[in-house]
C-alpha cells in the first residue's frame, strides 16, 4: 500500500514552518501514544506514521529531498529513516527530540539523570511583632519543631561502624530500565530511591533515614523598617534532608499587629488628636507621642478646623535598608464640648449672637449659601 503523504499525516502545508511541524506532532504523538491507547494497533501504527513523517520533515535535508524526490528518496538504501531501522523510522528521531518535553512528567525528569537523596523540606513559621518593634527591629528567638540531622549516625542513617553498600536493584545507578509498549524509558530505583545506595545496617535511632524529630531554638534578627507580610529567610534552618542530604530552609512570615495610636502607611505613620474647641478657635500648642517612644509638639494655627492635617518630618517609621525615617501626620478632631455649666452655656450663647456670619463661620456659611441657590435653581427663581 502506497505511503500517505508526510505533510498529510501531520496535517500541515508543505511550506509548513519548524514551529508549525512540530506543533502538529506534538498535538498528534499525545493522541496517538500507545500508553494513551493500550491494546489499540491502530493507533501505534498512526504513531509509528506520524513519528517517521516529522523524523523526515524537521531534518532540512532530509525535507529537501523529500519535497523534490517523495518517499523514493528514503527507499533502496538512499539514506531515509527505513534504511535498516525497526519499523520503518529511527526511535532516536523525531520522537526522542521531544519525548522529555511530553512525557517528562510520567518518568520522573530528564532521562539518564539519577536522582541523589532529596533535599529537606522548607518550613514557614508565622510570627506577629509590634508596630514599635518593625520600627526599632529586634532580636528574636523562636522554637520550632522540625526534623534535625540525627546525631548518632551524623545523618547517614547507618549504624555506627558500618557504610551504605551499593542498590543491587539499579547497581549504583539510582535508575532502572522500563520497557513500555515498543521503547524503553528509565524510571528512578523504588529500591534506593535514587541515591544509587541501601543501608543495609539502619541506625536504630533514626531508623535509617539519617533524621529525628526534635524541637529547635532558632535565633535571627528583624530588621527595623519590617513591614506587614514580610518574609525572612533563614537558610538551612527547614527540615534536615534524608540521609544526609542537604536542610531546606525555614521562612518567617512576620505579620504587624494593629496599634492602638498609629496607623501605618509605608513608611509614614498617621494619628488622630482630639483638640479642644478653645484651642481651635484661639490657636495653641499640643504635645503628641511619637513612635520612638518621645513626644513631639505640634503649632495649632487660630482657627483650625477639624479634620486638618499637620506633617512632622522624619517622625516616621524606619525605612527598611535605608537609615532614614518616613514622616507622621498628626490629622487633628475639634471636640466639642459637654455637660456644660449654666455659666459656660450663656457665654456660647454670647458668643452664637455676637458672632454669627461669614467673617467668623465662613465654612459653614459657605454651605449654606450653596444650599440656597441649589433650592432657588430647583424653583425657577
């Protein structure tokens, strides 16, 4: 039976570019894989087709000779892929180009690679600090439960006085050969794990696996300017690894608890005074506390309003790395004034008769001017 055409079995142009090729084989092989269709021998032989068709076509030689000469140019010993190969095309080709870029995940990785013990794995711990202690920084000390390089073996997970002695499964290799369909694919050693190595006398403190369960005191520094969600890295400081392999590394999520004075804003910190209606209207002077546990005084101009904001340069909190300091807003709240004594209600009222008007009202008066002329538009006067 006469063979289909190369760029029919990948459904392709013949002017097809590289990427396109190998887009439609790809597509394909996934389809058609005999682990995909186990017992189906059509779709191994649509494999074996579209498995030669791109050995051919992604080969800019081969290609040309295709294009000019068809199928003749591979036939009766001319140099093609069925020139003394099992099945008409090279298992090498077309196929082992990509095989670790489809089927990588189902092996375990790249083929040949043998895998060593497995590294230890890497812990979080949560930590909450103060507001004050992400501005001064501060010297921590936490206890974390983990697993720690057992110290009767020093990690190897052989008694004392005796070696590892090679996997007789995979002979050292930390792989074995798995023959799959019609092609062999290399599978890390469920003997030895991958190490290549079997402990053939277990430590009877760790059990062989070169690690015990134990708790740990771990002591780092929180840098000042330390910010909400911030992450520490502690290297080494995770899990032991299996058998002497090496720790993972342990991470400090530092969370800042809210306080009860400030607000933080990056760098700068914002507070709320209250202010006293007398010191609003007639100008003043007011102490505020400041992060680094001081005071700071702060010039109330006459006739301040509520909800107006005055800047304290370099009051803030620490910048991370920098040595310098963010600054505080001090955003200030008119109080008004209760349970007054009948002296004090006559003298407000005094002063509600005597100074009534825009001169000394100009916000609100403002408003309500405003208001009024909204209203008289609305009526059509």
């Amino acid at each position: 039976m006469a063979k289909q055409d190369f760029y029919e079995v990948l459904g392709v142009a013949r002017g097809a570019s590289a990427d396109e090729l190998k887009r439609a084989y790809r597509k394909l092989a996934m389809k058609y894989h005999p682990d995909r269709n186990p017992g189906d021998e059509s779709a191994e032989h649509k494999f074996k087709e579209i498995s030669e068709a791109y050995d051919v076509l992604k080969d800019e030689q081969k290609r040309a000779a295709y294009d000019r000469f068809g199928h003749a140019a591979f036939e009766q010993g001319m140099g093609g892929p069925g020139a003394g190969q099992a099945g008409g095309f090279d298992f090498a080709g077309g196929f082992a180009d990509i095989f670790d870029e489809m089927f990588g995940e189902f092996v375990g990785g790249r083929r040949g690679a043998p895998r060593g013990a497995r590294r230890g794995a890497d812990l979080r711990y949560n930590m909450e600090i103060s507001l004050e202690e992400a501005y001064r920084g501060k010297h921590a000390t936490i206890q974390v439960p983990t697993s720690d390089t057992c110290e009767t073996c020093s990690g190897s997970g052989c008694k004392p006085g005796t070696q590892p002695v090679t996997c007789p499964t995979c002979n050292g290799a930390g792989q074995v050969r798995v023959q799959q369909s019609f092609f062999t694919i290399q599978r890390t050693c469920h003997t030895c794990g991958g190490t290549g190595r079997t402990i053939k006398d277990p430590c009877t403190t760790c059990g062989g696996q070169g690690r015990v369960r134990k708790e740990k005191t771990l002591e780092f520094d929180v840098p000042p300017g330390s910010e909400d969600g911030m992450r520490i890295r502690l290297s080494g400081k995770g899990e032991a690894g299996a058998r002497g392999a090496a720790p993972g590394d342990l991470y400090v999520f530092l969370t800042v608890a809210p306080h009860r004075l400030f607000q933080r804003d990056g760098a700068d910190i914002y507070c709320k005074a209250p202010i006293p209606i007398t010191t609003a209207a007639l100008g003043g002077n007011m102490e505020v506390p400041t992060i680094d546990g001081a005071t700071a005084r702060v010039s109330i101009p006459e006739g301040t309003q509520s909800g107006a904001q005055f800047r304290l340069r370099g009051k803030g909190m620490s910048i991370l790395r920098s040595g310098s300091r963010g600054d505080m807003y001090v955003q200030v709240q008119v109080e008004t004034p209760r349970n007054l004594t009948r002296r004090q209600r006559e003298l407000l009222q005094q002063f509600s008769e005597e100074g009534s008007g825009a001169t000394h009202n100009p916000e609100s008066h403002g408003f309500f001017a405003r208001v009024k002329e909204f209203i008289d538009g609305q009526l059509g006067k």
